[in-house]
C-alpha cells in the first residue's frame, strides 16, 4: 500500500481543522464529524484548543483511501505556533493549503506559502467557505497567482470530468512534447492526466480546488483527485533512516519521539543512532507507536512512508536525522521576543526548572535558559498569544501556577573587524592556552568554527573540547549581553601542560581568548526585522509610506493597481510590534498587513537599547577577559590589554 504523509496549513480561521474532520469522515477513519465551535473535533483535543478554538499542537490521523494509506498532519495556522508548524514541513510528502474564499490570500498564508517553497513540497490548494456571503473562489485564484505563484490552477472536480482548454494549455506550457501535441491539436486528455502527477511533485503545477468543508461540498471531489494527482516511491530494502518532528511526554512524563520513516523498516527492540557526527547517540527503541489522533496501538515494526513514535530515545530533538540520515534540520523562524518566567513560593525551583525542560524539548524554539547570577528563568517566543497558552499547560499539565513578564525584543551582537583573542588559564595545578581569530561572519550565519590548529601544537582531543566549548550557546556580547551571533571563530594554536593540564581548563582558556578577542573588536547590536507587505486603498499610500519612515522602516516604491496599492518593505521588530492597530486606524481598518520574521540587520536605536539594558560586561566572574598565569606557585591575574605579552606561544 503506497504511504503518504499529507500536511494542512492555512492562516488561523480558514477552515482547516473542520476539513480535516470531512477528510476523515468521508474515509470511515471516524464514525461522526465533529465542529471546532462544538469542542469535538477528532484532531483538536486539548482543552487549550477547544476552548480557544484553534491548533495549537500538530496532531496526526491515518485513513485510508482505496490503494493509499494517508498520514493526516493537522498544523497550528496561528502564526504564534509557526515553529510547531515548520517542524511539520520536513516530513511532508505532499502539503494542502486551505484558503477562505471571502478572506483569500491572507498574511499567514504568504509566510506558509514561502516555507513549503523553501522545503520543496509539492502543494494544492482548497479554497474552502464557498457557502459564505462574498465568497468568490475565482477573485481567490487569481490572488494566489498574484501573491504566491504564476502556476496555480483550478482542477476539475472530478477526475473523469474532461478537462477545460484552459488547463490543457496551462499544462501543454509547461511540457515540451505536450506543448507541440497540442499545438497540432491532438493533445488528449488522458496525456494531460498522465502528466500532471510529475508536475504536481516536481512544483511545475499547483492544482486548485474549491468547496465548504462545513456543508460538506467539494471533500469526495477534492479526495480523488488527491488519489489522482498524488504518489510516493519509498524503498523497504534499504537501511533504516528516518527523521524526528515532534516531542512528547505522555501523562507518565515518558518521552515519545515522533518519526517519519524515509526508508526501511524499523523493529521494535532494535539499536537506533541518531544525532550529528561524530558525537553520535544510540539508544534502544523499546517501544513502537502508531497513533491515530490521541489513541496509538503498539506495533513491532514500522516501514518506510510511515509516521510512528517511538519510546527509548532520550535526547533526540526535533529535525534530527536517525540511521541512516545523520543530519540535523533547524528551524527557520526565529522568535524575536524574549520573556521572565514569574513564579512564587510554593513553586519549587527544581519542579520549574523539570517542566520547562520538557516543554523545551518539545519545543527547542523556546530556548529555555537559567541565569545563574540573576536566578531567573527566560524563555524566547513568537508572541503573546504562545505566552497566554504557556501559562495554562504550566497550569493544567503541571499544576504550577506562573506567568511571565512583559515580552521584550531579542537582541544579538556581532562584531564588524578581524581580530585575534588569546587566553590563558594556569591556576595551581592547571594549565591551557588558546589562540583564537576572530571574525565578523555573514548575516544569519551564527557562530561558526575552523579548525587551523596543527595536532604538533595541541593534541586533537583537546583541540575537540575547545571547538565544543566554542559552539555550546550562551556566548553573548559586550554591548548589552545578548547572544554572539554571525560570528567565525578560528581556532590558531593552543597549549596543554603533560601533568597539570585538566578536564575544564580548556574550557577557561578558551571562553577567556574568546572574550580577549571581542575586548578589542568593534561590537555591533542587532535587531530583529520584519518583511512587510501592506495592502491598502491608494488613498492611504503617502500617510502609510510616512508612518513607516518615522518608524525607522524601509520600503520600496509601492505597486499601485487601480484603486488598490501594495507596500513591501523592511521594517525593526520594536517599533512594528503592534503595528497591525496602528494601520487599522489610519485606513478606518480597510488595511490589511503581513509581517515576517526577517532575520537581523544593525539596531537602528542602539545608544537607546543599551542605556536601558545597563549591561555591565564586568560583572559576569564565569565570562571573564581576565587571564591567569602562574609564578613561584602562585596564580595572578592578567587584564584583557596586557594578556598577549604573557602568553606563552606566539601567533602573531
């Protein structure tokens, strides 16, 4: 039976969930439909969804649909819980976007639209909510082919139907041999259908349907052509490989590890790796799942195309690559906000600390961290939606009454010259020393590490500790303490002692040349940016361009069609926030705006940002620029200024 894994997205509101509900109706996967207004739905079972009445948690279901076996994937569309989607995306054989035929093309979808681009996943399109007052699925269409893509195109229904001489040229366009039969006029319609499937997964076509899913219209239609139009080619033969999208913790705090299958045949009991190389992890699956919704049966084996869980791995993350597939796939979108946990006595720190640390493996966009000097527990998110459904499943799940402190813009740091950092660690009975370049690395790059030390100079284990001590996170500036970011780091030489050097010392030397190194650097902040695209009436073209100017935003020369404009520009996470209000106002709410992370670029407030953020980079003991030597016994330390005179090797 051919696997397919079939993914659902669409902005918040668009009918999604209650599509999923027919899908599996129509396939007998379930027995009655249930309605998101009406907390029944199959997918949708947390209380936090039923109440709220959206995703929150990418759930799965599994039909069948005559030779094919579907994996249901039902994702968040609210664009606080776009990271839990994008974890979706890399086990996708093909994606479903639903649209409202009222709203159209809306600001979620675009981001949505760009990520299944950047993954490579063959698409459709369900332009759902015809039944409404000012549907008009034609107006849709044409919006995706403006807004997202030239190639999409409506469908027929049904399959057997013939095809309209729009889709025949719109296929034959796209396929040399097709193209001259239909010039002469013989191109049939069977050789179209013959044709399209290839297409569809190659991205050459994106088929457009339409229908309610809530008064059930245009769900059979839309599934055989999803028959139709779709397929797989997995192999059984090969070695197990696979791919990690989600972490769980059931009601025991077991730790279920949801995997996509890639090929071969996993069995229950056996070794599995999984992790990057060389520092590869292996652990024995104790315990295979197949879920449907929230119930699962125990299985012995899974096989390629499947989605399965599995009990027994204890720290693969989300993305990681298990057997065979030996990568690690990361998320692309980025939160731009951070936020203090408050909690109070009775809370127990250890409790806090333990939660936390499993909402952090369920979701690593969180980046949980403990700051030990000022004993606080922060936490990154996408915005205050996340952080509202945060406190209620520390409160349902965890029975730990918290909240959180008002969401502040994420800051990073860089540097913008080339320079050298040194750092020497030899209190009584230690010994290491490191050399270090340091320089400034592409936008959205991170810290990234070379290796130019030769193994004469230092062994290659301690050439290895100070590469992990140098990639683990938690490096952060000069400026205002944020993180280092879009850094290379290279290693030049380093020095160990055959009797005192020990474990951490080279995790000493190596954090001190790093801050040397950044001591004498020109530091740079940066901040989080957003594309933006404003839709407007012209009218309100000069007074939106004006408004975004004096929020220290960018724009291009907006696209004026008739009475309507667009407005594309970039524009800092801090001042457009909550923008969305501010544009409703100045239109009487007839704009409509889309916001996407961006990446960083230079604080455009940087005096500002610092004076509020009154870092002060002397202050951290465990982050220090100061070196230690030794002399007659005893240790002394060495300011950051005066610490290459001292070393012991010479690199310049």
């Amino acid at each position: 039976m051919n696997n397919i894994t079939v993914g659902l997205l669409a902005h918040v509101d668009a009918g999604k969930t209650t599509f999923a509900e027919q899908l599996l109706y129509h396939t007998e996967a379930i027995r009655s439909r249930g309605r998101v207004d009406h907390q029944d739905t199959f997918l949708d079972t947390h209380e936090i969804e039923k109440a709220r009445g959206i995703t929150v948690f990418a759930d799965q279901a599994e039909f069948v649909y005559k030779d094919s076996r579907y994996f249901l994937l039902d994702t968040p569309g609210h664009v606080d819980f776009s990271p839990e989607m994008e974890r979706c995306l890399q086990v996708l054989d093909y994606a479903v976007v639903i649209l409202s035929a009222v709203e159209g093309v809306e600001s979620h979808t675009e981001t949505v639209w760009q990520l299944l681009r950047q993954h490579d996943i063959p698409t459709l399109f369900f332009i759902n909510k015809t039944d409404r007052a000012g549907a008009d699925p034609q107006r849709v269409l044409e919006e995706i082919r403006q807004q997202l893509s030239t190639k999409a195109v409506m469908v027929p229904q049904l399959p057997g139907e013939g095809l309209t001489e729009e889709l025949k040229s719109f296929i034959a366009e796209r396929d040399d041999a097709l193209l001259e039969l239909y010039l002469e006029g013989t191109l049939s319609d069977n050789a179209c259908r013959s044709a399209l499937p290839g297409m569809i997964q190659r991205g050459e076509i994106f088929p457009c349907m339409q229908g309610s899913a809530l008064l059930d219209q245009g769900v059979d239609e839309f599934l055989e052509v999803l028959d139709a139009l779709t397929f797989t080619e997995y192999d059984y033969q090969l070695p197990f490989a696979g791919r990690v999208y989600k972490i769980r913790h059931d009601e025991k705090g077991t730790r279920i590890t949801y995997i996509k299958a890639l090929q071969g045949v996993l069995k229950n009991r056996e070794v599995l790796e999984y992790g990057n190389h060389p520092e590869r992890s292996s652990e024995r699956v104790t315990g295979i799942r197949k879920y449907n919704g929230t119930r699962y049966t125990s299985a012995d084996w899974a096989a390629a195309g499947e989605l399965f869980a599995v009990v027994g791995l204890s720290e693969a993350l989300p993305g990681a690559g298990v057997g065979e597939l030996t990568d690690q796939q990361d998320s692309g979108l980025i939160p731009t906000l951070k936020s203090k946990v408050l909690f109070k006595p009775p809370v127990h720190l250890k409790e806090l600390l333990h939660a936390f640390g499993q909402l952090g493996a369920e979701d690593p966009s969180l980046n949980v961290s403990w700051d030990e000097e000022l004993q606080e527990l922060h936490i990154h998110v996408m915005g205050g939606i996340q952080l509202e459904i945060l406190e209620q499943i520390m409160a349902e799940r965890f029975h730990i009454p918290i909240t959180f402190g008002p969401p502040e813009i994420l800051y990073k740091e860089t540097i913008t010259d080339t320079v050298y950092g040194c750092g020497h660690f030899e209190p009584l009975g230690h010994y290491a020393e490191v050399h270090l370049k340091l320089e400034p690395g592409e936008r959205g790059s991170g810290i990234t590490y070379i290796n130019n030390c030769h193994p004469d100079d230092l062994a290659v284990g301690y050439q290895h500790q100070i590469e992990q001590h140098l990639l683990e996170s938690g490096h952060h500036g000069l400026l205002t303490g944020s993180p280092l970011t879009d850094l290379k780091i290279t290693l030049l030489s380093g020095r160990a002692h055959n009797k005192h050097t020990s474990g951490g010392d080279f995790r000493e030397a190596a954090y001190r040349a790093l801050r040397q190194g950044l001591e004498q650097a020109e530091n740079l902040l940066l901040e989080p940016v957003y594309d933006l695209k404003i839709r407007i009436d012209s009218d309100y073209v000069g007074k939106v361009m004006s408004d975004i100017q004096q929020a220290s935003g960018s724009f291009y020369p907006p696209e004026i069609t008739e009475s309507k404009a667009v407005i594309t520009g970039t524009v800092p996470a801090a001042s457009f926030m909550n923008y969305g209000v501010r544009l409703a106002s100045m239109t009487q709410g007839k704009g409509s705006l889309s916001l996407r992370v961006a990446g960083y670029q230079p604080c455009h407030q940087t005096e500002t940002v610092i004076q509020q953020r009154n870092y002060n980079k002397n202050a951290d003991p465990a982050y220090s620029s100061t070196s230690i030597f030794c002399s007659k016994g005893q240790a002394y330390p060495v300011p950051w200024e005066e610490a290459e005179q001292h070393m012991h090797i010479k690199v310049r």
